[in-house]
C-alpha cells in the first residue's frame, strides 16, 4: 500500500473503534425531558434508581480500518 501524500510504502493497517452514546438532545431536555426525569425521581425513586444503576447502557460501537503512513503521519479509510 502507497500513502496518497508522500508516497512511502512504509504504511500500517489497523482496525480503529468508534464509540457512540445514546443521548437526548438540547431541544430533549429544555422542553420535555427535564419533567419526565423529575416525574420519574419523584414517584419512582427505588425503581429509577435501580435502572439507573443496572440499566442498559445505550452505547453503540462502530469498527473500521484505516492505513496509516508512518513517514507523514496521514490517515486514510481503507
């Protein structure tokens, strides 16, 4: 494999993970969110604790490989 920039040959080739987390957004909180949450502690306090504590976490990973020219230090997706 040639790097795109300098033209070495002197390139790796590792998997690279991408971590996402499942969030709400600003307009989420500012108007609907922040009523639920409060609800939820107020009426529902040992069993919202017990989500928040062993619930599932929204997370989403995403692998991918990219080439990586030791020379010039560019990166590209393979």
């Amino acid at each position: 494999m040639v790097c795109h920039r300098c033209g070495s040959s002197n390139v790796n080739v590792q998997a690279v993970s991408v971590v996402r987390n499942k969030h709400h957004g600003l307009f989420y909180w500012l108007f609907f969110g922040w009523l639920i949450d409060l609800l939820l502690w107020i009426f529902l306090t040992i069993p919202r604790l017990l989500i928040a504590l062993f619930g599932s976490k929204r997370v989403k990973t995403k692998v991918h490989t990219e080439a990586v020219c030791q020379n010039c230090g560019y990166r590209w997706r393979v």
